[in-house]
C-alpha cells in the first residue's frame, strides 16, 4: 500500500488501529458523519451531534448538552419515528429523541470498540458496525443485544439490509453476508482488497456490486454468492466508495478519478470519463438525471445522463472524503479543512447555507 493511500485511510478512518483491525490506538480526526431527512439534517463531528434545520442551517440541538474534550463522534445517525440511534467514540451506542437530542432512551455499553459507520435498521434490529471488529444486532426498543457476528477486522462501512440477509463490507478482503434473524454467517465473496463502502443492491437483478481496494469492481448473485463477473484493468486504481445505476449503466470512479460506466449485466465497459483529479467519495446519484463528482481537492462537477461531460462544476472550500448527500434539489457536501463543517447546493450548482457552529 502506497503512502498516499495510507494517508487517505487515516483521514477516512478514526485511527491507524483500523487498519491493523486493531480496537485500540491512538484516535484521529475523521470527516463529518451526515444524515438529513425530512425536515433536519444531523452532522456528527468531533465533539458533537448537531441537529440542523434542513432549509437555513441553523442550528437547533446538539448531543451532549455541554461538548466533552474526551467524547467524539463521527458516525452518522438514522432516525425512525422520533428517535436517533448513533454511536460515538465512548464505545457507547444511543438511541436519544428527536424532539431533544439529550433526552436518552437508552444506551448500548456492549462494545469494546468506538462507532465509525452509519448503522442500518429493519424492523426491530439496528445492526450496528464497530471497530472491535464486531457486528451488533441491537433491539430498537429494549436497546439489549439481539446477537452479534465477531469478525477478524473494523467493521467502518454500514451494512445493507436485503429482506432476511445483512451484507457487510469487510477490510480483510471480504464481502460477508449474514442471515438477519441470527447473525450467522451464510457465505463470503473474496475480493483483492479491503473493501471500505456499502455494496450497491440492485432488486431488479438480485445482483449486489462492490468495488475494493485491490483495484475491482465485482458482481456477484445474492442468493447464493456466486460471481457473475470481476471488471480490473490494468490502469484501474483503487476504488473507494459505493457505485450507483444510472440508465441501465452501472457507475462508479476510482481513486485517480476515473469515472467508468459498465454494464451491470455483463460487466462490459460502455464509456469513461475523467474528473481531473483525486476521487475519494465516488458519486451520488441525482434521481435518473444525472450524478455529482466531489474531488478531493473540493472540486465538484455534475455529469448529466445525456451529456456524460461536466455540465456544471463548482469550489467547495476544504477537502471532500465522503460521499455528498442528495436528497430532492439539495446537495449536501460533508468536508474536513476548511471554515465550516458542510456546504450546500442544489442541483444546478447554487451554493445554499454552510454549517459552522462557531457562527
């Protein structure tokens, strides 16, 4: 692994522990963790949970009520029916009311590890990724432990939630998929390298696409795990986050911002593109119009489905790690070094509201 990928891991990830699958060692700054909904948008970063007012920014609660120096957070959170549920770097998980983010309805102490990953919810399980290289299924009601699959490595990407099965990304070069009910283990798909995003499902198919470290995108048949094709070439780099379908045409970028459509039947190279520099937070799909592309030096350009060219590009001050948000006409753009914390747009590239909590 080339320096340059060792230091953008260890701005990804919360410490150098991560990548030796190591719960212990020294914590570092991660990027904003980001959820928005209907009406919020909550940001967990270093010392805080902020609770945002979606259309200005303006900041309407925050968890803990006075900001620790020895407590931080940077997974984000999901929300259902009046509550959050996220983890922090205490080891400890929380389910807290929506309504006041330091009314807690429970606290889930378990875990011998911090929370890096966004968890995922179905029915009355919150399965939860931690760096103690375990996975927990938490009752969303009781906040008792349901079960818990113990792995080899971090668990730093959320799982995805499929009917009755659970697939996790894995950095020991895996791709593991577990049965809901009961945490076990019902295959693995081997891949070149860690594999740090959430898979991409496709219910149409039953195909689930991944892309890994070790320079691949792959496709394999969720009801039995068999492959159904390995795109690598020889210039292909590393690749870092979730792919998206667009147009029947199966998208993602690597880490030198090669945007590369496939097709997500065969694997066939249909078109590529170039964002022009470092990729590390991939694309994000914009209904079935097109999809944004965050460089890592902040550079955004927006490809539309027709042109497949930047139709639109813009400065985010700071640096963008993780993938920005769409939701309706808003685009929300997560970045560390820079004066705040988030940045906004919409679809057409209109800078909206930024968050810095010093404001």
């Amino acid at each position: 692994m080339n320096k340059k990928v060792i230091r953008l891991l260890i701005l990804l990830v919360l410490a150098s522990a991560v990548l030796t699958g190591c719960a212990t060692g020294v914590r570092a700054e991660s990027t904003p963790g980001v959820t928005v909904t209907d009406n919020y948008v909550y940001l967990a970063y270093m010392n805080n949970l902020y609770q945002l007012d979606r259309m200005s920014g303006a900041r309407i609660s925050s968890f803990p009520e006075k900001a620790s120096a020895g407590l931080a957070m940077y997974a984000a959170p999901i929300t259902d029916n009046g509550f959050v549920y996220f983890g922090d770097l205490g080891n400890d998980f929380h389910k807290v009311s929506e309504a006041n983010l330091n009314q807690i309805v429970w606290t889930f102490d378990l875990a011998k590890g911090w929370y890096q990953a966004k968890p995922a919810m179905d029915g009355h399980l919150v399965i939860v990724p931690c760096t103690d290289r375990n996975i927990y299924a938490i009752d969303k009601e009781t906040g008792t432990e349901a079960w818990v699959y113990r792995g080899e490595y971090a668990f730093i990407a959320q799982p995805v939630v499929v009917e009755d099965r659970v697939i996790v990304s894995a950095q020991d070069h895996h791709v593991l998929v577990l049965d809901i009910a009961s945490g076990e283990e019902l295959y693995r798909v081997e891949m070149k390298g860690a594999v740090l995003a959430p898979p991409l499902y496709d219910p149409e198919s039953g195909s689930v696409f991944v892309g890994s470290l070790g320079r691949e995108m792959v496709s394999f048949d969720l009801a039995n795990g068999e492959i159904n094709w390995t795109y690598s070439t020889d210039d292909l780099s590393t690749i870092w986050a979730t792919p998206i379908l667009l147009d029947n045409q199966l998208i993602f970028t690597d880490k030198n911002g090669k945007i590369i459509a496939l097709n997500p039947a065969t694997g066939e190279d249909l078109w590529q593109n170039n964002a022009g520099g470092t990729v590390i937070a991939g694309v994000t799909l914009v209904g079935d119009q097109g999809f944004p592309v965050a460089r890592e030096d902040g550079t955004m350009s927006y490809y539309s489905s027709e042109s497949k060219g930047g139709d639109w590009t813009v400065t985010v001050p700071g640096n963008i790690y993780s993938k920005p948000i769409v939701d309706g006409d808003q685009i929300f753009v997560p970045v560390v070094k820079a004066d705040a914390y988030i940045y906004t747009y919409n679809i057409t590239g209109v800078p909206g509201w930024s968050f810095n909590p010093s404001n």
